[in-house]
C-alpha cells in the first residue's frame, strides 16, 4: 500500500466517517456483507490508526454502499 502524507491520509478518513454519519450510521457488517472483503476489512477503515491510504477496492466499495444508503 502507498503511503499518503498524514494530513492527506486524515482528512480521507474524516470524509468517510462524514459520509458514515450522513449515511445513518449502518452498521460495518452490512457493508461488508456481499463484498469480496470482509467485516474485519471494513472495520479497518474506520477504526484503527491509518499510515497507509486504505486500498482503493475496499474504499470504493465503502463510499459507493454510503452513498446508496437511504
């Protein structure tokens, strides 16, 4: 995985959990749920600390799941 520059890497992450909240909060295991990767994946993306951009696939799919979300 790239590395991305911290503030860079930070303010991807604050979108995704900005779209989380204006998705209405569903939970990580319905968006893993149909995917090719799991709820662990997508857990990631939301909780541990980021070094490295997410991969682009799992991020994609997240984003894309959000932004279809009622």
């Amino acid at each position: 995985m790239p590395d991305m520059p911290p503030g860079k890497l930070r303010d991807l992450i604050k979108e995704l959990h900005d779209l989380h909240r204006l998705a209405g909060w569903p939970s990580l295991r319905e968006m893993a749920q149909g995917q090719a990767f799991s709820y662990a994946t997508v857990s990631d993306l939301f909780s541990k600390p980021k070094k490295h951009a997410p991969r682009p696939r799992t991020l994609l799919a997240a984003v894309e799941f959000l932004a279809g979300h009622p």
